[in-house]
C-alpha cells in the first residue's frame, strides 16, 4: 500500500483541506464582511459599532465598504415646462452622482483608517440598493452584511420601502442591522 507524501506547503493544505473540511474553514483567512455605506449617520453609527465589536482585532478580516449608487432617473428630452435635458444637464447629474459616492466611500475610508490592522476594500456598483447589495454580497459570497436602518416606522417604510428589511429578507448570507441610539 503505498502513500504519497505532499512535497509543498500548499498541497499539504490541499491534502488537509480534503481530509477534515472544519479544520481547513479554521486556517482559512479572516471572514469578509460587507459594510453597507452611504451618506447618513445611521450608515457611519454602522461602520464604526462594527469595527468595534465585530471585526477581529487580531487582523485577517477584510471589511468591503459598499455604496450603492442610485440610478440616474429617465427623464423626457423635454418636460412639460419645456426645459430641454441637453448631455451637459445629464453630465452634470453623473458627475454629481458620482461626487456623493466618492464621499460616502471616503468618509468609510477615513473611519477605516484608524483600524491599521483590519484590509478595507470599497466597491461602488450602480442600481436599486436593494438588489446591488444582496447581489453583491453574492457575488463576493460574503461572510456576513453589516448595515444600518433609518429607523422609519410602519407607514413610512410602506411608502418608502426598507433596504435593510429587505436584505435581511433576500441576501443569502447572515445581515447585521445596527440601530443608532436615539
């Protein structure tokens, strides 16, 4: 009966990983976390209560700064009061569009840097919030989806819908709603 000896590190791992699935999720590198970003207090009370107390303080997870970008509304080449939307107009809205994100991702980024020892990644995809993060989360088979709610209550939330219900509903990994302290 003969038996083949790895002869790297890597196969070695490989070998290990077949042989026993826990122990190969328990070498595994740090979890990677998706944090829900945009423009309000709720989104920055998120961030920063999950560097504190989610985000391994030993290092290894890596924390994904998403912000979903709204789609740019459809407009008629002319609206009733007769104003034209030329390319400048749109261009303008893009560009716009395009600075909100940037400083959403930014103001992330700057919360981010105090916390040397955790790998910040930002993604910025375009679309509904709902369906860009409960895709993206996906795609990047994310190990849990942190976000914060806008608190609306029963009414406010039939009209305007809840992202955060929404992806604790749909997305396929664990959602970690945090609520900011009145």
């Amino acid at each position: 009966m003969a038996s083949s000896v790895p002869e790297d590190g890597a196969s070695a791992a490989a070998a290990a990983a077949t042989a026993d699935p826990a122990a190969a999720a328990a070498e595994a590198p740090g979890r990677r976390i998706v944090v829900a970003v945009d423009e309000s207090e709720e989104s920055t009370h998120a961030l920063t209560w999950c560097l504190a107390n989610v985000v391994s303080s030993s290092g290894g997870d890596t924390l994904v700064l998403l912000h979903a970008r709204r789609p740019r509304p459809v407009y008629a080449a002319m609206d009733s009061s007769g104003y034209m939307m030329t390319s400048d107009v749109m261009a303008s809205m893009d560009k716009y569009a395009a600075a909100v994100s940037a400083a959403a991702v930014g103001k992330a980024k700057h919360i981010c840097a105090a916390f040397p020892h955790v790998t910040v990644e930002t993604m910025v995809e375009s679309g509904d919030p709902r369906d860009v993060i409960c895709d993206a989360t996906e795609k990047m088979t994310a190990d849990l989806l942190v976000m914060g709610t806008h608190g609306y209550g029963l009414i406010q939330r039939a009209f305007l819908g809840s992202v955060s219900n929404h992806c604790a509903q749909n997305c396929k990994c664990p959602v970690l709603i945090v609520k900011r302290p009145k």
